[in-house]
C-alpha cells in the first residue's frame, strides 16, 4: 500500500509516494528536479534554488537513468495522480544512508511537502543505518538551515563542487558541499506504508 501525505495551504493536495524505476517515465520527474534547484522564481517559500550558484541542468536525463539503475538507491517521488511534485533519492552506504536529488516543486515549497517528504525518506530507510547524511552547497544557506531544522547537523567535511558530472557549473568561486548527518537510535519496524514501486 503506499503512503500518502496530505499538505496544507493553497496548494493543497494529496500525494502518493512511489519508488520509480521505469526508465520511459523520467522526463517530468527530470523537470521536477532541474525546476526546483535552477529555475528563476524566487518565491516566499523557496528553499532549494541554487540558480544564482550554479549554472545548467542540476540532472540529466542519463544521470537520472543511472540513478534508478543504481542496485544501492531508491528514487521515491510523490505523485498527485500521474504528476510527480516532490522526489528524494535514498542511498546506502557503508557508513551512512544519504539523501540526495532532493526536490520539490516550486510553487509547494514552503507548505510542507518537503518536510513529510524527508520524514517519509527517514522512516523508509530507518532498518538500514543509524546514520543519515546530505551533502549541500554551502552557499545554499536555506537548505542547510531546513536540514539543521530537522536535527542535521555539520560533520565538519567539506567537498569540492563536482565540476564536470553533469550538475552544472559553478558562478561563484570556491563553491563547496557541506556535509550534514543526523544521528538516531537503530530501532525495528521500518517505514510507516511501504513505497509502492512504478
């Protein structure tokens, strides 16, 4: 059965969450993302843009293949209907479950979705590792402080921009990744209504 969320505000809707993983399905979930950290509105609520920083595509559509390729990653989006409006990649690593490619559309950002989107993401990958770990531009200091809000917080490691694996390119000198973790006690049970898998 799938988990479902339903979100405050005007834009109020229910949302279906779902592990993708058909490659002929992409291309709306690749606007998704690319929407979410380039485009050019700066609403009230926007807190992933990272188009004053960067310049280009935040995701191909071969990265995005890759990544549901990927046997150590899930891609879970949240569907209204057909329509995806929010993803989050889950990756498991040696030390850590990371979250990645994290986005939610403009015009929701700031009602929510991308709150019980990060919390679904958690309990989903809980039986996995204690440990939870983002990597961030630096500069995008309202995304960092929506992770702290959430208990991330700085590991002290940073990580060089990866210039030239199809994330864009930097506007600003000296950008950087800051990485954020969040510790929690193991505990059983996995996550509240298994993503469905599309």
């Amino acid at each position: 059965m799938a988990e479902t969320t339903v979100m405050s505000g005007s834009a109020s809707q229910e949302l279906e969450y779902r592990v993708h993983r058909d490659p002929a399905a992409l291309e709306d979930i690749r606007g998704l993302i690319n929407a979410a950290y380039r485009g050019k509105d700066d609403g009230a609520g926007r807190w992933t843009t990272e188009q004053h920083l960067v310049d280009g595509e935040r995701i191909t559509a071969r990265a995005l293949v890759q990544l549901i390729q990927q046997n150590d990653s899930d891609l879970i989006v949240g569907f209204a209907g057909d329509r995806p409006r929010c993803c989050i990649a889950v990756k498991r690593l040696a030390d850590a479950v990371e979250f990645g490619t994290y986005a939610v559309a403009p015009e929701l950002q700031g009602q929510g979705c991308g709150k019980a989107l990060l919390q679904y993401a958690e309990a989903y990958a809980r039986d996995w590792h204690h440990r939870f770990q983002v990597c961030v531009v630096s500069q995008n200091t309202a995304l960092i402080d929506f992770y702290r809000r959430r208990g991330y917080r700085p590991s002290g490691d940073r990580l060089p921009y990866p210039v030239g694996q199809g994330v864009g390119t930097p506007k600003v000198a000296a950008l950087t990744l800051t990485v954020l973790v969040k510790e929690r006690q193991p505990a059983g049970g996995g996550a509240t209504g298994a993503a469905v898998v599309a």
